[in-house]
C-alpha cells in the first residue's frame, strides 16, 4: 500500500471515529475541538517525543502544515461541488 492509500486510509479512520462520537451524542463543535488537540498533541509527540514541547517556531512550522493541509481540502471541496453544479461562490 501506498504512503498516499495509507494516509486515506488513517483519514478515513479518524472520520469514522469522529462519526461515532457525533451518533452517541457529542456535538460536531466538540469532536472536532477534540480532534484539533489530538492533533496538536500527537504532532508535538512526532516532532519532540513524550517528554518535548514546541517553541513559537515549531508551533509556526505546524501551523503552516495544518494550513495546507486544510486549503488542499478545501480546493477539492469546491472543485467537486462546481463539478456537482453547486453554486460555491459564498464559500467563506
């Protein structure tokens, strides 16, 4: 398996997780704040390991990431919905 099909695979995951929490009643608000601080807590780990923490730069440099990240799932969000017929001209 490809690093991109295990990447979509571990996505898939997290969103299945954070589907289960919604269907026993978290809000979408909360599962997604506690995604974030997973997120910000696991990629401290990755960066520093169990016992680091990030200065301003590295907090930037994940910053950045998470950015891109969320702009490439945005661009996609919009090209399938114009492909769609949707009208996105209000995406914000």
């Amino acid at each position: 398996m490809s690093v991109s099909e295990q990447k979509i695979e571990c996505v898939n995951e997290f969103v299945e997780l954070a589907n289960a929490m919604a269907a026993k009643g978290q809000s979408p608000q909360v599962v997604s704040s506690g995604l974030m601080t997973a997120c910000a807590l696991y990629a401290t780990f990755v960066v520093t390991g169990n016992d680091g923490a990030l200065q301003s730069t590295g907090i930037e440099k994940i910053t950045q990431l998470f950015g891109s990240e969320l702009a490439t799932v945005q661009k996609a969000k919009i090209e399938q919905a114009q492909r769609d017929g949707k009208d996105v001209s209000g995406a914000q």
